[in-house]
C-alpha cells in the first residue's frame, strides 16, 4: 500500500509539472507574439512645416 501512494503521489507530482511547462510555454508563445506585434513598422504622419529652415552662419568670437 506503501508503494502505491508514493507512486501515485509521484505521477500527480509529475503531471502537476508538466501542465506548469505547458502553461509557462503557452504564455512565452503569446509574449512573442505580442511582442512581434509591436515591432511591426507602422507609417508616421509627415510633420507641417509652417517656417521654411533658414540656415544661418555662426560667427565665432
């Protein structure tokens, strides 16, 4: 009787650890999805330009 229940204390142990891998594998697999999202370029509005640039010399003293 001994034996059973460390057995069976064993593969409950064992299935507990293999459901937390799954799970943690899920989460990493949604991370980098989410995270491959994000790095998809995305067009940016051209800024105004109400003042043309007036390029002007520096004067060293």
């Amino acid at each position: 009787m001994f034996n059973y229940t460390v057995a069976t204390n064993y593969y409950i142990t064992k299935l507990q650890k293999k459901q937390e891998e799954r799970l943690q594998k899920m989460i990493e697999e949604e991370e980098i999805r989410m995270l491959r999202k994000e790095m998809v370029p995305k067009a940016q509005l051209m800024p105004f330009f109400d003042r043309p640039f007036l390029p002007q010399r520096l004067v060293w003293s």
